[in-house]
C-alpha cells in the first residue's frame, strides 16, 4: 500500500513528515488567528457603536435642557427660518 513511500530514503521521508507536519501547523495557526481576529473587530465596532449611542444620547440630554430652561427660543428660530426661506426662494 505505501510501497512508494519505502522507496525514499530515511532523509526524504523525515522532511516529507516535517513538511506535512509544518503545513497542518500553519494551518490551524492560521484558523484559530482569523477567528481570534473576527471576534476582537466584532468586539471593536461594539464598543464604537456604543460610545457613539453615548455621545448621541448626552447631545440629546442637552438640547433638552436648553429647550426646558428657554435657551433656545423655539418661535424666534422659525421665524427666522421662514424669512430665510423666503429670500432663498427670490434668488439671489
């Protein structure tokens, strides 16, 4: 059955078994690193993600505040707008 392989010498088989042995080991180093490697960038854009949502959030918060403690005049600003509108609709 492995007629072939007696027909090598001690050298050659020894580096054949070295080399099938080095391949399947970088194989597998290979697998588990690309793994690993999924897993952390996952890991990553989650942690991104959620300082962004943080920052959202905190913007959010102030606004409101500015809104509830009359920072920001609501009517003023509209009407701001609509005169803005209406030149930008004169050309210039």
């Amino acid at each position: 059955m492995l007629k072939w392989l007696h027909k090598w010498s001690l050298s050659a088989r020894i580096l054949a078994l070295l080399l099938i042995g080095l391949t399947v080991t970088l194989a597998v180093s290979y697998a588990v690193f690309a793994v690993g490697s999924r897993a952390r960038a996952q890991e990553a854009m989650v942690e991104r993600a959620s300082a962004l949502c943080a920052v959202a959030d905190e913007a959010k918060n102030h606004v409101s505040l500015l809104h509830r403690t009359g920072a920001i005049d609501g009517k003023a600003l509209g009407e701001e707008l609509k005169a803005d509108l209406a030149t930008a609709r004169d050309g210039p």
